[in-house]
C-alpha cells in the first residue's frame, strides 16, 4: 500500500497545483491472465496490465468529465483542461457536486497476494485438467470448447480536492467450462463457472461434473405445449433474470429513475408490492467478490434492504440523486470503468435464501416447467415497463419430480408480476457464482412458456 | 505515441527471440466523445483517450496474447521480453523486416468530429428531444446519446506487415418513451456509420427521434404476442440480425475450427433454401462495421458466405487460417488492443431477391410481421438462437392488422436458414455491437423482408 498512498498524494498535490476548486481523480489499474485451452493444448494465454484515470471537476453544480489511458503528468493536466471546459456546456444541477471525503481509507482486505504467486505453469495445468476431467466424466461428452481460467487484482483510488483520499484492492480467480454432448442425432451444451478468491477453492473435476451433468440431462428432449405454468427457477436463472432488472441503471429502485418518473414504485416505500416471499438486499461488505468498502464515488457502502418480505424497505441514492432530493448517498454510484460516467447501481444483491430443497419445491410445484438456463437477457428485457420474452431451456415437471428436458422454450412475463407470484424458494443461493446478482431457486405460480 | 520501424522491428525480434512461428505488435490511440442528454436538458460529456499495445506471438495454431495500456518504449520492450520468456520453445522464430507502410483512409471523415464545436454537438441532443416530444403529446420521456469515436491503430507483423488504418465512427441515439394512464411503452433508434459529423447530413436527429416516438406510440394499443410456431415476415434493416445470430456466428472460424459448429463440414453443400445468398463486406461504403484493414493487416473484403444456399465460404482470421487452410477473408478483429483478433463479422447481410415486402406480406394468412428487432444471442454449437422483437404486428389474411408487444423469436440456425421461403427486394442494413470472445465490436447486419415458414414465436397470449 506504501506504492498507493504516494500515488493518492501525488493525485492530490496535481489538483492542488490545478487551480480548480473542485476535482476528482479516480484510478484504475488492472492486472490480470486469461487462459484457454482446447484438445489437451493450451491454446490462448492473455496477460494484462492496464490502467487509466478519469477526472471530474465541479464548477457551480456542473460536472465535467475527461478520460485517459496515458496517466502521465501532462495528460493529467490535459484531461482536468478538458473536464473544466465541457462545464460551459451543462446546465447547473443542484445534483451535480463531488462528495466530501468521509475519511482517508486504504483496503487491503480484499486482496490475494497467495493467488498471483502461484506458477502460471499450475493455472495452464488446471485448465489441462478441467478439460480433461469433463471429457473422462461421460462418453457422450463431444467436447469441451472453452476451459479457461481467469485471474484479475485490481487497484481503485478516488482522491478529491474536497478531501477525499480512499485506495481498495481487490483480487479474484475464476474457472469456467463449456462442455458439447451428444450422438450423431444431437448436441446439447452446458456450462459452469465459479469465481472464488482462493486458487485452490476452484476444483476442476467438480466444475466439469457439474458442465457434463447439465449438458448430458437435456439429451432426447421432449417438447410441452405452450401455455400458462407454474415455473422452478434454478438459482442461475433466477439470478440471471432478476440481476437483468436490479443491475440495470434503469432500475426502478434506484432514486434517481424515481426522481425522473421512470420507476411504477414511486411513492411506493413501505407498500407491499411483491411476494412475502421476498427479500432482497445489497451487501457489499459481505463475502461477494464484489463486495465493496466504498463506491466509485468515493461513499462509505452499507448493507440496503431493497425488498422486506415484499415490502418496498428503501432507493439506492447515488451522490447525485441524494444531492438532489437532500437527503445521504447510500454508497451505490458505480462505474462500469474508469472510461464510463457514474450510474446507480447494486454491488452484491441477493434473494435470501428459504428452507426448501429442490426437491420439496418440485413437489409444491407437481406439475410445471423446471428453468435452467435463459438467454438474450440483453435484448429480451424492458427494464422501463418489466416486460421480459426470454429463450429459456429446462425441463418439465410432472408429479412432483424432475423429467424430460423440454429443449428450447420462450419464458414471457413481466418482473413486477413475477415478484407477486413467487409461492417458495429454495435454500441453495451461490456465494461462489460469477453471476453479481444472487438468488435461490423460485417457485413462481404462472408464466407463459412458448415452444 | 509513435514509434518508428526499426523500434517496430526491434519488438518482434525480441517477441520470437524464444520460440514462435509469427509475431504480431498492435498498437492502438483512439479518442471518444459521449454525450447524454434526458429530460430535455444535456446530463454528461465524456471525452477520452484510449492508448494501449498488445503483442501476440503465434505458434501453430495456438498463441500468446499480452498487452498494456500507457506503451512506452520501456514498457513495450518489457512486454516483448516478457512474451517470449512465456513462449519459450527453443524454436527460435524468424521475423522479416517491415515492408512499406501502408496506410488507408477508405473511410475517412468530411467533417472530422474532433474540429466540431462542442457547443455544436450538444445542440443535437437538444434537437432531437425537441422532436420527439413534439411528434406526439404522449411522448413524456426522452434519452438520447451522441458519440463519435476515431481509432487510430497501427499493425507491424512478423511476415512483413506494416499498416495503419483510421476508423471514424459516429454514432446517435433516441429512446422514447410513451405514456397514458398507467401505460409506458418505449421506442428506439440507433443508426450508426463509419463516417464523421455529415453522418447529420444523411441522418438528421430528427428524424431518428421521430421514428423513435413513432414506435413507442405504436405500441400503446399493442397487445401481447400469440404463443406457439407461426410463419413470420421479418422487415429489412435491423431484421438482419436473425442471419448475424442465426448463423453469421458459426461461420465464423472461431467456431469452425474447433469443429463444434454444425457448418464445420458443410463447405459446398446445401445449408440454406436455394433462395439465400449472403454475403460479409468489410469494405462496405461507411458500413458501420467496415475497415480498410481487419485488425491484423489483412485488407478486407467482400466474402460471398452462401451462394443460392450452398456454404462458399467461412469468415477466417490467421489463426483459423492455419487451423482450417482456409484463405483469408479480412475478418479478424477485436474490439481494442485488449483482445487478441478473433474472426468476427463485419457487415453481414443476405443479397435482396425480386419480391416487394407487400407481396411478400400478402402471400400470409395468418402470421406475424415483426418491424422492428432488438438484439440476439446464439449458442454456436448448437445453432440455438433467439431475438428480441421491438414493434410486431398479426398478418391476417395476407395483411398488417394489430400490433402487438413483448415477443422472442427462437429456433436453430440449421432450420432457419432452410425455411426461408420469400427474399424481399429492399435490402438495408442497420448498426448494431456485437459482444463476442474478441469483446464488443461495431457489427452491420442487414437484409431484405425476409419470410420464415415457421418460427416459435414466445409470447403472452
């Protein structure tokens, strides 16, 4: 951290030396590997360093901004010239102000030094392996096209004239596995992935079970009529579906698309407007990888209770919506990177988990549609009105028990009912998923399925 | 950041100094504007600078991809070391010295975005607002992104290959949103060229932002999609995507070198009803995917893909080249010097046939005619695709009746392209990204009215 604060301080000293009266560094620095390996080959090694720095300066409720991956002085001062620039063409918000350091923080608890001393020639050996693990699981398995092992460490810094001085280090592993199974009839894929932030919490041969097990169980589909179902999410689509309308930055839970008439929830805090069922919070500083000690604003996170057994509990505040409505951020503006301007968003939010096995939930469902998989969540989904028409894979559900896979379906509703509807969910939320959002398996009571 | 070519030459020297059969320097100084602009009022600028370099080295048909952002001669010189100590076969490489410099300017810029006024800029976001709320009185919501990108990149190979190639992009954005009672309906455009601001000139703010409110409105009566398999009309321009999804991807050489892509074997035979030619072009005037180089220094070209329905050829980068012994096509591409190239499409369209998209309409009794698509995803080994369709209306009786909302289209590549039965005569193409193992990319898809005899419609009704 020796490194980090003289680099802090140097940021510093350059706005100091800006003559602005309001500014922002915030630094981003990026290390990471990437290997993929196909055939018992090692077939694309992808090693990286990069950084940049984006610059925000404030002049009179007005915002600027500049970005750079050329971090020397000069650019520096070239990106702070720009930012000041662009204020003349932005009307003033009231919103628009930079955020007061609370107090100076450097995080170091999020880092793995273990991780990056690790031998590359060990991570290009697991990638061998878990290629290798699928392929030895079933004879069915085709093959394995993508085997990857991914690692990043990761250096955020935010210093501001205000007084603001905050570094976190952050470290991550990942491993995931694309796996083809089939005959001459059919292919069916599958696929797993896991992110921890220990190399040896990752386990190829149970990584690639899991990839053959959900690649071999859809072979010799049998379609279902189209209609109206009672639906079991698995907890990688429930969790994809939900993350696709709580990480959007047109969420309707974040106060600023409230405060812009975008949201159906506003003036809606403390109504029931979803399933007892629910519950649903932001906690970034539990153990999620992305778990986080401050935002890309530099504000303090907080565990946020979104949903409260279906009670509408609170709004994300971003600095900007909070200046705004004059009331505390809750530490939710976020920057998909340093290049990319401040939105609302959620770190780490999840649907707690029930006490239900798949199991039971299969029994309380008798007879529906088992959701395994969904895809085209990044054109299927209208965050604005909740309508979601999704390609959807799984398997049908008849007599309380598992059966046929029903191959490639369409699963079409709207999120605001589908929070009504959810009946039961299960007790087997990930904690190691790479998904951001996180959520057990749901029983839904009606959903229209196409095949 | 310039580098001369003996410092050039230097890097790949050291990068096969340990073993490699190619070498490959990338270096990349880019510039963005972004504007955003809501509720009638100019919300952020970003402006930036994008500086990095990746050196690949090749061996077989294998490779080592390292890259930095801030290149500097030290850190360059590093990064070369450091990917040959990777490597390190013992098979020293060899690298020839650069040829001459070839630079392109295929695309290059009337009105360069950089000697805009940002002033000016701004007052098209304000336009475009202005527009749409005065199309309709239910428009009450309007979001609207502007963006120019210009990336310089320059590619130094081991073979000799030296070349650099500008890209001028500009890119604007309209979302509307419609509202009455309780009931929000939105609607968007995104045109997108590879040119600079006299892309205005060819597409007013205007107009973008009329045809976005002129969709949100249309759907206020909309009811939800039917369910189950029905014939389907899809409308030209952004109606391409089905082909990009359907079965763009897995002739791409990524796909089928590894052999997972049903299209694997099946150069020369029949794929697609005889009716389907398709073709990608990367050399396309001011296609949004277009480039004078694809980006590792291979001229791009017009491929023909499928001709009457049989498969003529993949869309190949080096590696899948060397993996498939397939001539190069100009496809390899990646989104920044972040990624090693991968094949990618550029612009991909299928050729226009005779019929007009009323005849094609008229010749359905009962069916859907989709106007306008959202975006897709494929599975490429198994060909499993599905989109998004924005505005669609029932075909009854061999005409557009009502509208109706909130529907997916799903099947696989393999039947799709055997169940077309009508190619239209008004072939256009649309901008769109596509996200890929190579990152996201400007990607052009396009057709004419297409019909598709049968396809899952997923809806709600």
């Amino acid at each position: 951290m020796k490194k980090r604060r003289a680099q802090a301080k140097m940021f510093l000293g350059r706005l100091e030396r800006s003559n602005l009266s309001s500014a922002e560094v915030y630094y981003r620095e990026t290390r990471g590997l990437d290997i993929s390996g196909y055939d018992q080959q090692i077939t694309g090694i992808r090693s990286y360093t990069e950084e940049g720095l984006s610059v925000r300066t404030e002049d009179g409720n007005r915002i600027g901004s500049s970005f750079t991956e050329l971090t020397d002085r000069k650019h520096l001062e070239q990106a702070l010239a720009q930012a000041a620039e662009q204020v003349q063409y932005l009307p003033p918000d009231t919103g628009h102000v930079l955020y007061p350091g609370d107090r100076e923080l450097f995080d170091d608890d999020c880092s793995s030094r273990e991780l990056e001393q690790i031998p590359a020639e060990r991570k290009q050996d697991f990638v061998l392996k878990l290629e290798r693990a699928a392929r030895a699981l079933d004879a069915k398995v085709l093959s394995v096209p993508t085997s990857r092992y991914l690692e990043s460490h990761q250096v955020i810094t935010i210093v501001n004239s205000r007084g603001m001085k905050k570094v976190q280090r952050f470290s991550s592993c990942a491993a995931l596995i694309q796996v083809s199974a089939g005959n001459t009839r059919q292919v069916h894929s599958g696929s797993y992935a896991v992110a921890d932030r220990v190399f040896y919490h990752l386990s190829p041969l149970r990584i690639a079970q899991e990839a053959v097990m959900r690649a071999v169980e859809k072979m010799n589909p049998r379609s279902i009529d189209s209609g109206t179902y009672p639906v079991v999410f698995s907890p990688e689509a429930a969790s994809q579906l939900l993350g696709a309308f709580f990480l959007s930055p047109y969420a309707p839970w974040f106060a600023e698309n409230v405060m812009k008439g975008r949201s159906p929830l506003a003036g809606k805090i403390g109504e029931q407007v979803a399933s007892p069922e629910v519950t649903i919070y932001d906690h970034p500083e539990g153990s999620s990888l992305y778990a986080r000690k401050f935002d890309d604003e530099g504000v303090k996170t907080r565990k946020l209770i979104l949903l409260q057994q279906g009670v509408l509990k609170e709004f994300a505040h971003s600095v900007y919506a909070a200046s705004r409505l004059g009331t505390s951020p809750t530490g939710h503006g976020l920057r998909a990177s340093f290049m990319a301007p401040v939105v609302t968003g959620l770190h780490a939010p999840c649907l707690t988990n029930g006490e239900h096995d798949l199991e039971e939930l299969f029994d309380l469902c008798g007879s529906g549609v088992y959701i395994t998989e969904l895809d085209g969540l990044h054109a299927g989904v209208d965050v604005l009105t909740g309508n979601f028409s999704l390609s959807a894979g799984g398997f049908q559900i008849a007599e309380g028990k598992q059966k046929k896979s029903v191959g490639k379906c369409v699963a079409a509703g709207n999120i605001f009912e589908l929070l009504e509807d959810i009946a039961a969910k299960g007790s087997d939320r990930r904690e190691d998923s790479l998904q951001r959002f996180s959520s057990p398996s749901l029983l839904v009571k009606r959903l229209s399925i196409s095949a | 950041m310039e580098y001369d070519r003996e410092f050039l030459d230097e890097l790949l020297k050291t990068a096969l100094s340990k073993g490699g059969d190619e070498a490959e320097v990338f270096l990349e100084n880019s510039s963005i504007t972004s504007i955003r602009a809501d509720d009638q009022r100019i919300r952020g600028i970003q402006q930036g600078i994008y500086a990095g370099a990746g050196i690949r080295i090749i061996t077989g048909t294998n490779y080592l991809y390292v890259y930095t952002s801030n290149p500097d001669i030290p850190r360059l010189r590093e990064l070369a070391l450091g990917a040959a100590e990777a490597v390190r076969i013992g098979r020293r490489g060899s690298a020839a010295p650069l040829g001459d410099l070839l630079q392109d300017s295929l695309h290059a810029p009337q009105m360069d975005p950089s000697g805009i006024p940002l002033e000016d800029k701004t007052a098209l976001l304000l336009r475009a607002d202005h527009s749409a709320r005065e199309y309709s009185p239910l428009i009450h919501d309007v979001m609207v992104n502007y963006g120019d990108w210009d990336q310089g990149v320059t590619i130094a190979r081991s073979d000799g290959t030296y070349c650099q190639d500008r890209r001028v992009r500009t890119r604007f954005s309209v979302t509307a949103e419609a509202q009455q009672g309780e009931r929000r309906e939105n609607g968007s455009w995104n045109p997108g060229l590879a040119m600079g601001s006299e892309f205005f000139d060819l597409i007013p703010p205007e107009t973008v932002a009329r045809e976005a409110a002129r969709s949100a409105c249309a759907l206020m009566d909309a009811d939800y999609a039917p369910q189950g398999s029905m014939p389907v009309v899809l409308a030209h321009e952004f109606g391409g995507v089905i082909f990009h999804e359907a079965c763009g991807h897995a002739l791409e050489s990524t796909s089928t070198a590894k052999g997972v892509s049903p299209f694997s074997e099946k150069m020369g035979k029949r794929i697609a009803s005889a009716k389907v030619s398709a073709f990608d072009d990367g050399t396309m005037d001011h296609g949004w995917g277009s480039s004078a180089f694809d980006d590792e220094g291979v001229k791009t070209s017009r491929t023909r893909l499928i001709h009457r329905g049989k498969l003529e050829s993949f869309m190949v980068d080096r590696i899948g080249s060397r993996q498939l012994d397939h001539p190069l096509t100009g496809n390899g591409r990646r989104a920044s010097y972040r990624f090693p190239p991968a094949s990618r499409m550029t612009n991909t369209f299928i050729q226009p046939g005779k019929k007009t998209p009323e005849e094609i309409i008229a010749s359905v009794e009962r069916g859907l005619y989709c106007r306008k698509m959202g975006g897709g995803s494929v599975n490429t080994a198994t060909t499993e695709f599905n989109f998004a369709v924005h505005e669609a209306y029932l075909i009854i009786d061999g005409k557009i009746d009502r509208p109706i909302r909130g529907a997916s289209l799903i099947g696989t590549g393999r039947d799709v392209l055997r169940r077309i039965e009508e190619v239209g005569n008004d072939l256009e193409l649309g901008a769109g990204m596509c996200g890929s193992v190579s990152g996201s990319l400007p990607a052009a898809v396009g057709q004419p009215t297409l019909l598709v005899s049968s396809l899952v419609v997923g809806g709600r009704s």
